[in-house]
C-alpha cells in the first residue's frame, strides 16, 4: 500500500486472496490503513523488539561457536538471555498481527513474508532444542563444543535471513 | 562550500549512480544498515539497562561495557557506511527531508551523552562498579541513551514513508 513495488494481491492461492480482500475491508483494518502513524509507530516497535532479540542472539551464537564472549559460561549466557527471547517474541507477533490485519495482501501473499515465518518458526525450535539441553545439563553445551558450534553457525545464519526477508517484504 | 552544493556533487558520483539504477543495490546495503543499526540498538539497550540497575544487576558495570563495546562500535561504523551510501543516492532529497533531519540531530544529542558518559560519568566507576544501584548520573545516562536511540529508530522508519 504505502510503497510495494507492484500488486500485492498477486501471489498466492485463491483462498488467501479472498481472506485478503475479506479482512482488508473490515473496520479494524481500514482504521489501521488510514491513520498515518499507526503503521509506522508499530513497525518502529518491531523493529525495536528485533534488536533485543537480534543483539542477544548474535551474542549466544558467537558464543556457542567460541568466537567471542568466552570469558561468560555458555549456561548463564542461555539462562540470562533466552527467557527474554521468548517475552519479546510475544511483542514481535503481536505488532506483526497489527501489521498483517492492517495490510493483509503485503504480507500474506508475500513469498518474503511466508519465508521469513517459515525461518522464525526454525530458530524459535533451535533456541527451545538449546534452552532445553541446558535445563537438564548444565554443561552440556560446554562439553558438546562441535554440536555447539554447528547451532550457532544455523541459528546466527537463520537471524540475519529473518532480517533481511522482513526488510524484503517491501521489495518483492 | 554549501552543504546542499556537497549534496548535489555526491549525488552525481558514479557509486550514488549505480545504486538509484539497481534495482537490488539499494535493498541490500539497506538491508546491512537495518541489520547493523539492530544489533547497535540492541546491544546499546544492554548496557543502559545495566546503568539504569534494570538487568544483569549479577555483573559488574564494566563487565557488561566491555562485553557490549565491540559489538557497538563495530555495527556502529558498518550503519554510517552503508547509510553514507544510502544518502548518496538521494542526497539532496535526504537532506532536505525533515525526519532524516531530526534522525541526525538525535544521533549527534546520542554523541554527546555517550561522550559524557565516557569522558566524566565513567571516571568514578570503581565506586558504583558492583553496585546494583548506579548513581544518578549513570541512570540519567543509560536513560537518556535509551529514548535517543528509540528516537533514531523512528525517525529512520519515518523517512521510508515520507521521502
């Protein structure tokens, strides 16, 4: 709406076009639509959220693959950050919700948009599988350095395409 | 000089060129400004939460700053490069459009704090290292850094939608 680059309601199944056009027109959706500052104010918040997460997961990341940081234990590192992981998930779906019912066509028949979902869903199972490692072992990701070093690498790599997909949305 | 003439030569520059002709140029180094300014907000926020006696109030002051510093200044001067880029392309229009404006006065007030910070508020460190509870001008610090920079956030969103 404000600048896709072409029609976004071009690509995808018929179903989701028509729950496109449906929720488009509701009054919740217009309202969002049309007071300026309502998308651009809960775009700012996600992009906010992102940053918590982004910094503290590049930090555990760097650190399971024993780039940086070696001077914190692994197990605090998880402890300290990935319970905060979780809370600001929650923000990020819930100003995502705001923005798709705002503008359902940009994001839902966006192959960026399905892509990046696809990813969050990936790293959100990783960070669960690191968390859950470290509940029942202390140490586990201390002693299991290479299986470390290989969850870091993917998660790291998944952070940046999430990015990156989410800045896309506005270009494909 | 005037800055609107350096404005202008910037603009015809082949580099400012190439990336107003790409159709995928300028989405990426925007895409690496996005992702530098992320992790120099977020690892920012750390720290001032730190000050602010808000988190990891188990670590010493210091041990969060020397944590956190690299990862600032590094994403810091990969953000000014990719955005030096970015504002090559449209320069003149960049620089006459108002939230890019009020973007780079919040990031100049955000300059100031942090030298502040450094040059004064930090000499004393050794006090207040451990403290779970900062003094004043630690937390007026870390607070005033914090809304800066959710400042800059905004305004950089808010030229996509007006420029």
């Amino acid at each position: 709406m404000y600048y896709s680059r072409r029609n976004p309601w071009a690509g995808g199944p018929r179903v989701i076009q028509a729950f496109c056009d449906w929720l488009s027109n509701t009054p919740v959706s217009l309202k969002i639509q049309t007071v300026l500052w309502i998308i651009p104010a809960v775009q700012t918040i996600h992009i906010l959220s992102v940053s918590f997460v982004m910094a503290s997961m590049a930090m555990l990341d760097l650190r399971l693959m024993g780039i940086a940081g070696k001077r914190q234990a692994v197990s605090s590192m998880v402890e300290r950050f990935v319970p905060w992981v979780w809370r600001v998930l929650l923000i990020l779906i819930a100003t995502g919700a705001i923005l798709i019912v705002g503008e359902p066509g940009r994001e839902l028949l966006n192959w960026a948009f399905r892509t990046k979902m696809a990813m969050v869903a990936t790293v959100s199972l990783i960070t669960l599988f690191v968390q859950n490692r470290n509940t029942r072992d202390a140490a586990f990701w201390e002693t299991h350095r290479i299986a470390a070093a290989m969850v870091g690498a993917v998660s790291l790599l998944l952070w940046v395409a999430i990015v990156t997909a989410g800045r896309w949305i506005a270009y494909v | 000089m005037s800055i609107l003439r350096l404005c202008t030569w910037l603009e015809g520059t082949q580099v400012a060129g190439a990336i107003r002709e790409s159709t995928w140029l300028f989405p990426t180094i925007e895409t690496i400004h996005v992702l530098s300014i992320v992790l120099v907000v977020g690892s920012i926020a750390m720290f001032d939460l730190r000050l602010l006696g808000l988190a990891s109030r188990d670590r010493s002051v210091s041990e969060v700053y020397d944590d956190v510093m690299p990862w600032t200044c590094v994403s810091f001067v990969c953000a000014v490069i990719a955005g030096g880029l970015l504002f090559s392309s449209s320069a003149t229009k960049y620089y006459a459009n108002v939230p890019f404006r009020l973007k780079m006065l919040t990031l100049l007030l955000a300059g100031i704090n942090t030298a502040y910070f450094e040059l004064w508020t930090r000499r004393g460190i050794a006090a207040w290292d451990r403290a779970a509870d900062t003094p004043r001008a630690a937390k007026l610090a870390g607070g005033i850094s914090l809304v800066l920079w959710i400042v800059v956030v905004a305004c950089g969103r808010w030229i996509g939608f007006t420029k």
